[in-house]
C-alpha cells in the first residue's frame, strides 16, 4: 500500500498523512446535540468518518476514534420547556434513537463515546488554565474567551476579522470586551441545569465542551479532527483557539477533515420546504434502505456537496441487489495472495483522501469479473482496468470484493437475507417450497407449477439448484 493523503481545511490542500505516532493513530469527530432524531444530513459525518476510521485500522495498528455526545446545550433545555419532557429523559431517549439509526447505516460505534455532562470538571480545567494564560475572563457570571489574545483566531476558516464578526452572530452583551469574545461558561438559574464553578452555578458554552473531551481522551493534540463542513466556524475555530491557547507549544489537530453538505431534490433541507428528511423516514423505507443510504452517500466523494433524491436511493438499492446476487453464486475460494492484490486495488483510490466514488467503481468491476465465471458477460473491460491479463479463478474476484467491501462498509451482509428482503413473509414461502417440493415427489406437476407461478405473482422467484431450492425477491 502506497501513502495516505488528506484533505486538510487548514491547509487547503492534500497533505501526506503523518501520524504523530504510527503506533497509534488518533481522531476526534464532533458527535449530534441530542435532542431530536438524527436527519440526513447528521448522518453523512458519520458515514465519511467511519470508512475513515475502518481504513485507518487497516493501515495502522491501533486507532483510537472518539465521537461525543453533546447532552448539554440551550437547544435541549428549549426542547424540554416546550414539550414538559425532563431533560434526562429527552438526552436518553435521543441517544439511543441515534445509536440505533447509525447501526442501521453500518457505522461502527467509535471507540470512545464521551458525554459532555461527564467532562464538567474538565472543562472548568480548562477554562481556568485559559484565565491563567490571560487567554480568558470573568465577567458577571460568564467566562469569555478573548479573541484579541489569539493572533491566529480566523486562520482555520479563513476568515478576515470583519468576516467573523459578520459570522459570529454576536450578541452585544455588557460583559464583552469585544464583541467577537464567545462563551465558555455562563449563568443557569434554578430552572436550567447547573453545575457549581469558581464562577458561580453554571453551565459550559458548546465549544468548550469539545476541546475537554478531545483533551481527556486524545491528549493535547492529536492526528485528525473531523466534523461536517458548517462546523468550521465558529465551532472548530473556537476549539482551536481553546485549545491551543491552553496548552500552549502544542497544535491541537494535526489535520482537519470536513465532509460537505447535503442538498434533497437540491434544495437545501428545511422543514419549511416540506423536504426534511430525518434517517428515521429513510429507514421506513424497508430492510434495505439503510445500507442503500449508506451508499448513496459513498456514491459522491465527501468534499462535494450531495444530493438527495429517493430515486438515487432506489439506484443505490438495485447496485446492493447486483452485488448480493454475484455473492451468492460466487463459489468460496480462499482470501489472501492474488485476492488481497485484487482487493487493495479497490481499496486504493481511498488512500487519495477517500475517493469513494473511485473505489465503489472498482467494486462494480470486480462483481463483473465474478460474473464472468458464473452468469457469463465478457471481463475485458474490467480485467484491463485492474491490469489483470488472466481472468481471476473462480470465487477470487467475490473474496476480493468482501475484503474491500468491508471497508466501505457496503454489501457485507448475508446475501441470502438481503436478496430474501427481509419481508415478514419468509416462513409463509418457505412452507410454499416444501408444499412444491412435496407435489413434486408426488409427480404433481400442475400443483408444483401452480405454486411456482402463485409465488412469482408475489414477486419471489425460485431457483432450482443441487443444493435444493433457493428463493429471492425479484
Ligand atoms: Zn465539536
């Protein structure tokens, strides 16, 4: 394998990926605010940085992946006044409602999931260092950061200093020095959730909660930082300047990583607009239609924005039932040797910062390349792009395409549960295969033909192999 490049927003460019320490490679990602059920557009980070981090443990022999859980925020305080719902219950709820919709799009659980309400100490940790550093001050209950005292604040986003204050929303408050100065800690009263601090009962400001949780479990800097696009600023701007202004000689994140946006029927998401989608209406879909979203969104390369359509979903659906079919024809062969070259072929367009759309083409070669061997179809296309001048034996493109396939995270399923849907009806076919295989021992033929043809009506399709009887969906 060649070397790892990524995009790095910092840098504007593609850098060659240096861990600070090969032996152990690290990587924080901004997780969901929970407080309401993930829509599409959270789900999109998730994906791109699990096939990240499945790549990263490919290539290096330990990885450490932290995603938190923000469970305190104004927007979840708002929620629970409106509805009456405690906030526990709300942040519970949410949470599980979140690991429940990402298992549905193969994302691995990270390795560690920090909560933002088991950080508190930390965070006053930290902001206490920032007052230390003169980096921060106390005034009437909240604590700020002081932007003036960071000479790099706008470096990571680019942005000149009238473009941050434009972009920083800033409410005009008396306690400001200046007005571009964000929270790190402020106020609650007895009706809002509080905890005590050398400022008084309180609560952390958003970014503070990320730069402890980053440091607790990844240390002062770490490799990759990773979150979606609209979180550049102010948010990872905030972060870095926390951060580095806390421990100073140290760079926080060694590479910034930011997937871009997510348009449906190309239109930016908006209730408004009648077209929000949350992955919870996508999954009702049907037992496919989570691991379909999962490839539509590989489908674009994770810097471009991407548009969702429930057509595009559908296509991405009938490109699983083409690779599910070749997997269950291809004969077994053994991995290794010429089905690992084969695989790190399909794998490698990932090393030049996740070409996705690259790696799941070559997939689509290799499906052909099994093909070739058990339905027909000519390899010639697909042998010459993988530079083969011999079609591959029998059953080592299909154990080529599962090695690489497991880490796009894509078609690793059963391929008999998904070409058999998933339905409710599975038991209802099976006792109409034995009910035909029993008229055809009897030399019934009309009866076996006519339970054949009731079935197809249905839209399931027996084949009749040595093996016995096996039955998809059409
Ligand atoms: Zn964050």
């Amino acid at each position: 394998m060649t070397d790892l490049f990524l995009h790095d927003s910092a840098a504007r460019t593609k850098r060659r990926f240096q861990p600070i320490d090969p032996a152990h490679v690290r990587m924080y990602v901004c997780g969901p605010t929970v407080y309401d059920l993930a829509h599409l557009g959270n789900a999109r980070p998730v994906v791109v940085f699990d096939v990240l981090a499945r790549l990263l443990r490919r290539l290096y022999p330990q990885v450490t992946y932290v995603r938190n859980i923000t469970d305190v925020d104004d927007k979840i305080n708002a929620r629970s006044r409106d509805s009456g719902e405690p906030i526990a219950a709300i942040t519970a709820r949410t949470t599980a409602d979140f690991h429940r919709d990402m298992a549905a799009l193969g994302a691995l659980p990270p390795d560690v999931e920090p909560r933002a309400t088991g950080h508190i100490a930390e965070m006053i940790a930290l902001i206490e260092r920032l007052i230390a550093n003169g980096h921060a001050y106390a005034a009437d209950g909240h604590v700020l950061f002081s932007v003036p005292s960071f000479g790099d604040y706008g470096k990571l986003s680019g942005r000149t200093p009238d473009e941050l204050l434009a972009g920083a929303r800033i409410d005009v408050a008396p306690y400001k020095r200046d007005a571009g100065d964000f929270v790190l800690w402020k106020p609650s009263d007895d009706a809002t959730p509080g905890w005590g601090s050398p400022w008084g009962r309180g609560r952390p400001g958003w970014h503070i909660e990320c730069s402890a949780m980053s440091w607790k479990h990844l240390g002062e800097e770490f490799d990759i930082h990773g979150g979606g696009h609209d979180l550049i600023f102010p948010h990872h701007e905030n972060e870095v300047a926390q951060s580095v202004c806390a421990f100073p000689g140290h760079a926080f994140a060694h590479y910034w990583m930011h997937n871009g946006m997510l348009l449906v029927d190309g239109e930016k998401m908006s209730k408004s607009l009648g077209n929000f989608r949350t992955v919870r209406d996508i999954l009702a879909e049907g037992p496919w239609a989570g691991e379909a979203f999962r490839l539509l969104l590989l489908r674009t390369h994770y810097r471009a924005s991407l548009d969702f359509t429930m057509e595009a979903l559908r296509e991405a659906k009938a490109e699983l039932d083409d690779h599910y079919a070749m997997l269950s024809r291809a004969p077994a062969a053994p991995g290794g040797g010429a089905a690992t070259h084969l695989a790190d072929w399909v794998i490698a367009p990932l090393l030049d910062d996740l070409n996705t759309p690259l790696a799941l083409a070559r997939l689509r070669d290799l499906r052909t390349l099994e093909n070739a061997v058990t339905v027909g179809g000519s390899p010639a296309v697909a042998m010459e792009r993988a530079g083969l001048t011999t079609p591959p034996a029998p059953g080592v493109a299909a154990a080529a395409f599962r090695e690489a396939a497991a880490v796009l995270g894509v078609a690793t399923g059963d391929p008999a549960a998904w070409l058999q849907g998933g339905g409710d009806d599975a038991a209802d076919v099976e006792a109409a295969i034995a009910a035909r295989l029993a008229a055809r021992k009897a030399k019934n033929w009309a009866e076996a033909d006519r339970i054949r043809d009731d079935l197809k009506a249905k839209g399931i399709l027996l084949e009749d192999g040595a093996g016995g009887t096996t039955w998809r969906r059409a």
